[in-house]
C-alpha cells in the first residue's frame, strides 16, 4: 500500500485544479440550505435539532455523488491514461481504493464545510449534539456509498455523461427498494425472506435511523460492506476493461 497515499493525493488535487470543485461545493452549501430552511422548515419546526437538514442528504447525494464519480475512471479510458495508469508501479487496489478515497474525502470536505449549520442549531437551542456527529458520520457513510458506485459505474462507461445516469440509475434503485410500492411488486409471489432482504438494501431505511442520532452496528456494516463490494466491483471491471 506504499502508493497509495501517491494516488490519493494526486486525485484529491485534481478536483481543485480546475473551478469545477468550487463550484460544486458551493451547489452543495447552497442546495443543503435551501433544503434545510425552506424546504425542510427548519425554524417553522420551533425544534433544535438538524433532522430537516439531514432529511433531504438521501436524495441530495443522489444528483451530487455522481456527478463527482463520473469522472473516476471514464475520464481515464476517454484520455487513454488508463493503459497508462496500470502499466506504474501500483496494485489494482491502490488504484480503486486511492481515487475513491480521494473522491470521498472530497465530499467530506464540503459536507464539513455545513458547520455553520450546527453553530445555529447551538446557538438558537440545546441540541444533542451527540446525535448531530452520529448523523454526520453516516451522512459521509451514505455519501461512500454512492461514491462506491459511481466509481464501478465510470470504470463501465467510458463517457462520464453515461456514467452518470448509470450511477443514479442504480441509487435510485437502492433509495426506493424498501418503499411499499416497491415491496408491492414481490408480495404476491415473491418468499417473506427476499421481500425482506430487498427492503433491507434501501438507503432511506438505513439511513433514517443513523441520521436520528441512533447508531446500529447493522447499518454501519450495511454501508461498509456495500462500499467495499462495489470497489472490489470496480477492480473486476477494470481488469475485463484492460483484457478487451
């Protein structure tokens, strides 16, 4: 894993090497904003706590992640850097794991940037701010998650637009499979057993709970563990990429 800090760091600057990453990170501040004081009602509630702006992060992370993992791998297949990127000194797993950290520690980073947030919340109340940090970290597990499948989603296609609809395409699947009009389509024929593993799979559900301030070691391991297949996803993919 000697390189893996290398590629780290070569990808994380590589968002802030061009305005694209400002821009995003401004799109972000100000839609989180907007969710949380208009959409969400957040003084209307007269309740201090941060539920109206981790409510929309589901669906805000759906248009947003992927747009940040488009770029993962597509890009390098587009520019034939690719090749290139295989043939340095590196494991496959530096490679996926290196550029998803990047990408993730990306989203971090502007998800941090929302700390005014919290201020207010403090300073308008006596929020449990314990249930706050638990919220924010499965905010940025949620968040992995998407990266996770955005970047298996880029090292697919080579057009990042393509990417893109692939990566919310296949979260959105993961946000409504617990949804009853979802479970509906199974009821009828479908074992008690599946009905059930596909409600499990839904971010909505997972997340509900963590973004309460609850932490449930099934759904941390639900986040890990699907962060984890679809990089080793994204692994395979690049090795079939690279035979063809």
């Amino acid at each position: 894993m000697s390189q893996l800090p290398v590629v780290f760091r070569r990808e994380l600057a590589s968002y802030f090497a061009t305005p694209l990453a400002y821009v995003f990170i401004v799109m972000f501040l100000v839609l989180s904003g907007v969710f949380t004081f208009y959409l969400g009602g957040f003084y209307e509630r007269g309740q201090a706590d941060l539920a109206p702006f981790f409510d929309f992060h589901v669906w805000l992370y759906l248009l947003l992640m992927p747009a940040i993992a488009m770029r993962l791998w597509a890009e390098e297949r587009k520019s034939g850097t690719l090749e290139l990127l295989m043939t340095l000194p590196i494991t496959r797993f530096e490679a996926v794991t290196g550029k998803f950290m990047a990408a993730w520690v990306f989203a971090g980073l502007a998800l941090l940037l929302t700390f005014p947030m919290v201020i207010t919340v403090n300073y308008l109340g006596d929020p449990d701010n314990g249930a706050i940090v638990t919220a924010y970290l499965g905010s940025w597990l949620l968040a992995g998650a998407y990266l996770a499948i955005g970047s298996c989603m880029s090292a697919l296609a080579k057009n990042q637009v393509i990417a893109f609809i692939l990566a919310l395409s296949l979260s959105f699947l993961f946000i409504v499979s617990g949804l009853p009009m979802v479970l509906d389509l199974f009821s009828g024929w479908a074992p008690q057993w599946l009905i059930d593993g596909v409600a499990s799979l839904s971010f909505l559900t997972r997340f509900a709970a963590i973004s309460n301030g609850v932490i449930d070691l099934r759904d941390l391991l639900f986040f890990i563990t699907l962060i984890a297949a679809w990089l080793a996803a994204t692994a395979v993919v690049i090795d079939l990429k690279k035979a063809d």
